[in-house]
C-alpha cells in the first residue's frame, strides 16, 4: 500500500495542492460561521477529483493489471481520505485558536471533532456510492449527494434544531458515529470495486 499512497502524495501533487489551497482560503475567512463550509467543500472536492484524474489517467485499468488486491487500492484512498479530515480537523481548530485564543480550548476541540465527524459521516457515504456506480458516472453521484446534501441541511437545520443542538454537545458520540459509518463503508467499497472490475 505504501506504492499506492506515493502515487497519491506525490503523482497527484496537484491535485492536493488546489486542496490545500481550497483549506487555507476557506480558514482565512473571518467569519466564524464559515467553520461548517471547510469540512463540506473538502468532502465535496477531493474524493471527486481525485478519482476524476484517475480515471482520466486510466490508472484504475492499469490497477487492475498490477499486483495489488482491490483491499489496497480502496485503501490507500481511505486512508488519504482520511488525512484530509485530519487537516480539516486541524484547521478548524487554528480557526478557532485565532479567533478566541487558549482561553476557549475546550469549545475548539469540540468545534475539530464536530468537523471530523461530519467529513467522516459524508465521505462514509460518499466513497462507497463512487466505488458503487463507477467512474464514468463520479459527476452524477457529485451532483445528486451534493442536492440530497443541501436539502437534508435545509431540513435538519429548520425541523430538528434540537437534535442539532444535542449532538454539538456531545462531539465524541457524532464521532464515533461518524467513524463507525466511515470504517464500515470500507468494506462495501472495496466489493463494488472489485465487482465491478474497474
């Protein structure tokens, strides 16, 4: 797997660099409230392209070909996936310092494990509907999670306010979640890719 995690942090330097510019320009933002778009524009942007210059590049067929188990090639892009979370973690938790400073700690740290815990939860449906569909339609699943996405914030954030508030003050519980939904799609990922035979 190390093979497969270079060809990402070094062949796809570019595409991570856009990312990491994407991060810092969003941190940047004065405003507070941004806080919740940093971890969404993340969990929209990479897996997608991503997968898109791979798919450009033919490297999934040329996957296929080499010797590594569907396990390794779903994997390295798990586990990539979930650095990016921890810079988006990370970042947030900068935000939080400059905003407020030492003074706020704890609140931060729940603010970073919020945010980690919502990248987990979309990517842990994200990936797997990827993997599910294929990489000629990665434009299509972008289009309809971001659509189902936007209409299921709509409805939480004006329906179920009090369950909003509940699970941010309880970070670990929406964490465990999220990790949970993350490490299961592991797997489910890894059989539609394999039976597919991309």
């Amino acid at each position: 797997m190390r093979a497969l995690l270079y060809k990402d942090l070094v062949v796809n330097r570019g595409t991570i660099l856009t990312y990491l510019a994407l991060t810092v320009v969003i941190s940047l933002i004065p405003s507070p409230r941004v806080d919740v778009a940093l971890p969404l524009a993340i969990t929209l942007v990479l897996p997608v392209a991503y997968l898109q210059q791979e798919h450009k590049e033919k490297w999934l067929q040329l996957a296929a070909v080499l010797p590594y188990s569907p396990w390794a090639v779903v994997g390295a892009r798990y586990v990539v996936t979930a650095l990016a979370g921890a810079i988006a973690a990370g970042c947030t938790l900068l935000k939080q310092f400059a905003f407020h400073g030492l003074a706020e700690l704890l609140p931060a740290l729940s603010q970073a494990v919020l945010v980690l815990a919502l990248f987990l939860l979309l990517q842990g449906v994200l990936l797997p509907a990827i993997y599910a569909l294929g990489p000629d339609r990665i434009v299509e699943v972008y289009i309809i999670f971001f659509g189902l996405l936007f209409v299921g914030g709509l409805l939480f954030f004006t329906l179920i306010e009090p369950m909003f508030l509940w699970f941010s003050t309880r970070p670990g519980v929406v964490l465990a979640l999220g990790l949970a939904l993350f490490l299961v799609s592991l797997p489910v990922a890894v059989g539609r890719y394999a039976r597919r035979g991309w």
